[in-house]
C-alpha cells in the first residue's frame, strides 16, 4: 500500500465515526471500542442492561459500513443449524437426478448480531466456536467459508437470570473484546429523549466498504509496538495465572488467569486504537485502555473474591498497578 492509500483509508474513519454519532449519542468509549475490535478483525461481546441502544448500535455500523448484515434473535428453542444452516434434497426434473445442496444459514454474512446469545441453550452457543475461531462452519464433513471480513457482535443482559444461559468460559475466550455499556449521562439522556421522541430521522450513509476493512485489518497489523510493550504485554498477561503470579491480588482471589490469546488480543487491539486515532505506533496509554475489555472475561475469581464483591475490573485494575513497566 502506498502512503497515498494509507492517508486515504484513514479520511475515513472520522466520517464513520460521525456517521454512527447521527443515531447513538454519547458512548464513545463503547464505539471506540468497537471500532477497535472490527480494525483488529476480532469478535465483541457487548454486555449491558435493556435500553441500552446495544442492537441500534450494531444496526449502525451495518448501515454505516456497507456490510452484509444479518441479525439472529437467540431464543431459548433456537437449534444450530437455525444459525449454520442445513442440507436439502433437491431433485433435477431433467433427469430426475437427486442430489443434497448446503442452505446458508444466516451466520454467512459479513456483520452478524448475535443479539441476546445467553438466552439460547450452549448447544447452540457452542455452533458459532469453530467460526468464530476459524472463519469457516463445517457441514456434513464439508467446510463452507464465511465472508471476509468476518465481524460478530454478540448482545447479552447482566441482569435478568430465569431463561438465561451463561457463556461458558471457552466461548468467552473467542471474543477478542468484552465491552460494558452504562447508563448515559444525564445530558446526553435529555439528547436522546428529545431526538427519538420526534418526527425528524436522521439517515445514515455508508462511508466504509467490506474491501477498506479488510486493508485497514492488514494495516494494523503493521502498526509498531516496541520490544518494551511487548514485553509488559507479556508479563501482564503472565501475572494473571495463579500459579505462576507474583501479585498477591491473584495470588489471593484468582482462579483461572488468560492463556496466550489474552496477550495475541491485547496488542492487536492495541494496535487498532492506535491506527484509529491516526498514529502507526501504539503506546503504553494504548495498552492500559484496553486491558480491561480484553481481559475481564479471561481473568476467573474464586469464591472469597465474590464474598468480597470483587469483579475481574478489580482484578486488571490491581494487575496494571503491580506489573512494573
């Protein structure tokens, strides 16, 4: 790529940017976040209460990103092949030849919301592993490649329980990004009542196609990251296995820490927020911002964590003032 196609990639994303701005107010860590996870070409879990705008930002970016969008409601009945699809006989009246065809299900698209995954059983849950993992969905001994790129976006409520399912922990490992929406501030919430509650609808327009994405992808990639990041990056990750920690937080509350996906993660989306806001080297504030998405559903407490009220926040919080720099 030539330093022309690189400038001209990145005009775009501060379009995009305001493009999604047009219809969710406020949430710009949320977006950020998410823009971070679609650059670095990974998967978000998006985790808050109802109300929230969590599908309406998902719907955004299809619309903002001219993407293939496919949404999946997950229910409690849903079967995985409702998500990979199935095999039909079909008949050639010609010859009256009798032959099985693939139908696609509605995980081959480009942009896939998974809206509400914890309310399906993990049967279910366990048929989009291997895609999002691989890239590709196997069907009867048969592989069937995804789109590229190849972006989920899960939805989940933290509050309600009855008919609900948690993710297991290996399903959680494949999302690159565990984002948490909160409550507006009170301005933007008086912004939010006053454009929603009217006549006037604003438009989005597409400002980012699936071929920008995928060189964005490559690009960050390329992005440096020094030796001494790298570094930190590792011993972060390191710290947060029992076993092997020096931290007495982990030593103390810990169960299970984050295996080498964490780190792989966290310089890759690292990488990302730096590209996204214009510069070609991530930095340690790059590193820190990101380390609680990446690794608070990789870092598992232990029941004298919970007595305490403790959460994995805590965790990389007490993580990131231990590890020397």
């Amino acid at each position: 790529m030539t330093e022309a196609n690189v400038r001209q990639l990145l005009a775009k994303l501060p379009p995009l940017r305001e493009e999604i701005g047009k219809i969710i107010v406020g949430q710009t860590q949320v977006l950020d976040e998410v823009l971070v996870a679609l650059l670095a070409g990974g998967h978000a879990l998006l985790e808050g209460v109802p109300g929230l705008a969590k599908t309406l930002l998902v719907r955004t970016l299809a619309s903002a990103t001219d993407l293939p969008f496919r949404r999946i409601q997950f229910t409690p009945d849903l079967m995985p092949t409702d998500i990979l699809g199935t095999e039909v006989l079909e008949e050639d009246h010609g010859t009256g030849h009798r032959s099985f065809k693939f139908n696609e299900g509605p995980i081959f698209a480009s942009l896939v919301l998974a809206d509400e995954i914890n309310r399906t059983p993990p049967k279910t849950q366990a048929a989009l592993l291997e895609a999002m993992q691989e890239g590709h969905v196997t069907y009867a001994g048969q592989e069937h490649a995804l789109p590229k790129p190849f972006f989920l976006l899960a939805t989940q409520n933290p509050i309600e329980q009855s008919g609900t399912y948690p993710l297991p922990e290996a399903q959680l490992d494949r999302f690159l990004l565990y984002i948490r929406i909160g409550y507006p501030t009170e301005q933007e919430e008086l912004a939010v009542l006053s454009g929603t509650t009217g006549t006037a609808r604003a438009e989005v327009r597409s400002v980012l196609g699936g071929e920008d994405i995928r060189q964005l992808q490559q690009l960050v990639r390329q992005v440096s990251l020094s030796p001494e990041l790298l570094s930190f990056v590792n011993r972060l990750v390191r710290a947060t296995r029992p076993a092997t920690s020096t931290v007495k937080f982990i030593q103390d509350y810990g169960r299970w820490g984050a295996g080498p996906r964490a780190g792989q993660a966290l310089i890759l989306c690292a990488k990302a927020r730096a590209l996204l806001q214009g510069r070609f080297a991530a930095t340690l504030d790059d590193i820190k911002t990101l380390a609680p998405p990446v690794l608070r559903h990789r870092v598992l407490l232990n029941f004298n964590a919970e007595a305490e009220n403790l959460t994995p926040d805590d965790a990389v919080a007490e993580l990131l003032k231990a590890v020397p720099v």
